[in-house]
C-alpha cells in the first residue's frame, strides 16, 4: 500500500529569491522583497491549485509559512531563528521535511543557529536562495535551487535517503549548514564546506551519501529557543597586541563569549601583557573564549601537545575546524540554555552537538589536592577523578589522550632530566610494573624556568582503560633523576572524532 506523502513545509523569510524591481516597468530600479502570494504568482510549480495543471509541477503538497514581512537575510535576527526553528518543532510531524527560503548573505548563520537549536531532529530542513531571482529573470538559478531543495525535503517522493539535518542547496551541492562558508557573492556556486563533504549532488538524479550524514536519532525531538547575543567574533591581526582594543573589548559590560580567530592553527599573538588580557576574562570573568583558525580549511587543537598549552593555560577553548559563524551561534545556544553551567558551556563549546566540527574533546578533571609534589622523598602520586569521564565515544577511535599538569614546576638539582612515570587506574598501595597493562608511559622533564602545563601522552593505555561514564586515575611516578615535579590541578583529556 502506498504511503502518504505529507509534502513539505517552506518558511519563507525573503531575499534575493523572493525579490523583484520595487517598479514592475523599470527591471533596473532597486529590488525589495514580495510577500508569499506574489511569489507564488510567479512560480505555478508549487502552486497547490495548479496540481494537475501542469507537467512541470512538483507532485505533492507545499505548504508556507513566512516571516510578516519578509526580510532581506542581513536584517534576519536570532529572534527569527527563534521563530523558524519553533515552526519546524510544532510541525516537525506533520510533514516529510521544510524548506528554508532565505537570503544568501547570512544564510550560513540561520543554518548553524537552527542545528543547535533543534535537537534530535529526524526531518531534512533545507535552506537555499538565490544569486538571481525566478520572479523576474529568465536566467536565474533561484527555480531550480528551490525545486531541488524541495526534493531533497520529501525523500519518499524523490525515492532517496531521509537526510536528518539542517542543510544548504546550492549550486548542485547538498551541504550540511553548521559547516558552510559563503565563498561567492554572485557565482551560482556560492558557497562550500571546507572540511566536511557534500552530503548530496543533484544532477540528472538526486543522489545522498549515506556515509556522511547524520543517522536519524532515536530521542523525542527538543527545542532550543533561547539564545543569547552576548557573543562577539574577533579577527586577530599584527599589532593588535599593542592596540587597546582586545582590552576594550572585553571589557564591555555584557559580554559573555567570544571567538577568537587566530592565525593558522589557532596561534596568538604571546606577548605576556596580551596573553593576561584573555587570562583575566576567562579565568575571573568566566567570560567563553573560543579559538577557530582564520584559514578557510583545517583548524585548531589547543592542548593536543604542548605547544599550545600557553593558550589552555589562559584559559581558551579549541575550536577544532569549526566555521567562525558556527561557533557564534554555538554558543548563543549554549549561554541562552539556563541549567547549564560554566563548567558545561565549557565542556559541550569543545564536543560536537550537530556535526558542526571533526572532533570532540572529553575532559575528566581531578581532585584538587594542595601542594601536588613528587620528589625524591615521596616519589608517588596518586590523582583521583573528581567526576566519570563524560561523552559518548568508541575508546577504541580514541586519537589522542593526555593527562595534563597545570603551573607544574620541574626543579632539578643537575642537568639530568627527571624521568616521570604514569599509570592509570592503580591503587594507593600496588606495585607499580612498567609490563602492566596500567602503564602509560615514561616521558623526561627538565628544569621550568616557570610554571607551564607539562602534557603526557597516554594514548595507548588508554585506549584500552579509558570509558565513558567510568572514573579513572592516575599516578604520577618519579622514576629517576634528583629533583622534583609539583603542580596544582590535573586533568584527562580525550580526542575523538566527532562521529564516534
């Protein structure tokens, strides 16, 4: 028996899709945005009273929904995001998926906003637009942009995998939204995803790529509607350590958060007065600071090793590959969530929610014990878990663990480095044996000028001790050399690929 199909729901908000000369006999005067009954004047393929009709129409039902009034997407505000994504939760049943008819210039912000804040979602919302409008010109790539995004809305019409996400069609490609970049203002192809595949191309047929797309969730779908604008974006250029403006910036009132794009793969500039300048807002204003890259592919992985951990030790988050505008819109979700805490802002800002980056960091901190030391005298340590490690990830797609020291301070009393053991998971009183499966490793420190994070790399041990939801510890063991390692927080840091 053949299924019904329930058709699609397009929210029409505007753009250059929907616009036509603001003087219907001078094609040159300058555009403005029509209403829904205009626009459907002029695109008989959706009409619901041409079915029928005619040979070219779409074949199920199109409903609308629109902004009052349409907008131009530069004007479209985290309160129409608000309003679009409580659209998609109260008819998330009712149809086989929405189509989002948009603006291109802020496109790539409503869909990243609308990925956090639909959770559990389990029906494509596509949003596309237009370079040129149908409504008036011959050649335009705004019909065909919306015809195939409505495709690619109602799988069981086009006869093609359910994509569960909040999407971008344009220009042939089916992208997912929290990874786009604009990258044309007028090609046709205007916009890419650096660092994440296509999900689907349209050409003579429709095809998805059930490898990349997000499997249907089996949670009840949730509404994330709250946000907070709290958030300001930050190029990094030579000399603004010396400028004022960071100061500045961050000092303003209400500011909560801020993505930091750094120079290649997240570096900032390190002079110690700059560096303090972020330190001050992160650590005593728990002000959110995140780190993305300013190349357009790749991205940062603050505290991976140690050359970053100047930027952790001031209190910056990693931003992986996330897109500038992604992250903006992260955490206007994240700060609007009120049960959230600082410390969960901060754990869910570095772990993948909707696909938006490549990897994901779990953090598992330790107890704080004062005047942490292992020296020559009492060359044991053992480090308990304050909480379960978090998240959920396969252990064995673990890519990198580390168990990091904060202000550590490695005094020695010769030239001879010290040679520092770790284990994990061992009693107070075991024997330590470096032919133990606890054993993670035997690494060498010198003499700190001062104190810095001293990171270790426990990769291996871990992949086979360290599971979500499980508490793990860790000893730190003073196996040669004179001298002696101290430190004042810890924690166990794991890398995994966001799709674990």
């Amino acid at each position: 028996m053949k299924q019904e199909n329930k058709g699609v729901l397009v929210l029409y908000t505007g753009g250059t899709i929907g616009s036509m000369p603001a003087d219907p006999n001078d094609p040159e005067s300058p555009q403005r945005v029509v209403d829904w009954a205009t626009f459907l004047k002029h695109t008989p393929q959706i009409d619901p009273d041409q079915v029928g009709k005619r040979a070219d129409h779409i074949g199920f039902r199109v409903d609308c929904w629109s902004l009052e009034p349409p907008l131009d997407s530069c004007n479209v505000a985290p309160e129409d995001w608000a309003a679009m994504a409580e659209v998609i939760y109260k008819n998330h049943d009712d149809y086989e998926g929405f189509v989002i008819l948009h603006g291109t210039d802020t496109m790539v912000y409503t869909a990243s906003a609308l990925s956090f804040m639909l959770e559990n979602l389990k029906k494509p919302v596509i949003l596309t637009g237009a370079q040129r409008s149908h409504t008036f010109m011959s050649r335009n790539d705004g019909l065909q942009n919306m015809m195939t995004a409505l495709m690619f809305a109602n799988a069981k019409s086009a006869n093609i995998e359910v994509v569960p996400e909040v999407c971008i069609y344009f220009g042939g490609k089916l992208l997912r939204g929290n990874r786009c970049r604009k990258m044309d203002a007028e090609g046709f192809t205007a916009y890419f995803s650096p660092n994440y595949p296509a999900l689907g191309e349209a050409g003579g047929v429709l095809r998805v790529d059930r490898e990349h797309i997000l499997p249907v969730p089996t949670q009840a779908l949730q509404l994330r509607r709250r946000l907070d604008r709290s958030v300001i974006g930050l190029d990094l250029f030579p000399g603004i350590q010396d400028s004022g403006l960071v100061e500045s910036i961050l000092g303003i009132k209400d500011i909560k958060a801020m993505v930091v794009r750094g120079f290649g793969t997240g570096n900032i500039p390190t002079k110690p007065e700059f560096l303090s300048i972020f330190e001050e807002a992160t650590l005593n204003r728990n002000i959110h600071i995140i780190n993305v890259s300013q190349c357009l592919k790749g991205g940062v992985a603050l505290g991976m090793y140690e050359t970053s951990a100047q930027l952790l030790e001031i209190g910056m988050l990693t931003g992986f590959d996330l897109t500038p505008e992604s992250a903006l819109c992260k955490l206007m979700v994240l700060l609007g969530d009120e049960d959230l805490s600082t410390r969960d802002i901060r754990e869910r800002a570095q772990q993948s929610i909707a696909g938006e980056m490549s990897k994901s960091l779990h953090v598992q901190a330790m107890r704080l014990d004062a005047d942490c030391l292992i020296s020559n005298e009492a060359p044991r340590w053992r480090l308990s878990p304050a909480s379960p490690m978090g998240g959920a990830f396969r252990p064995a797609d673990m890519f990198n663990a580390v168990l990091r020291l904060y202000e550590a301070e490695v005094k020695t009393d010769d030239d001879t480095p010290l040679e520092i053991e770790i284990y994990l998971n061992v009693a107070s009183d075991d024997v330590l044996k470096k032919d133990s499966p606890n054993f993670a490793g035997s690494f060498k420190r010198r003499n700190s000028d001062e104190p810095f994070i001293v990171s270790f790399d426990i990769t291996s041990a871990a992949r086979m001790l360290i599971k979500p939801g499980e508490r793990i510890s860790a000893t730190v063991h003073l196996a040669n050399g004179n001298g002696s390692l101290s430190w004042s927080k810890s924690e166990i840091a794991v890398f995994v690929p966001s799709n674990s």
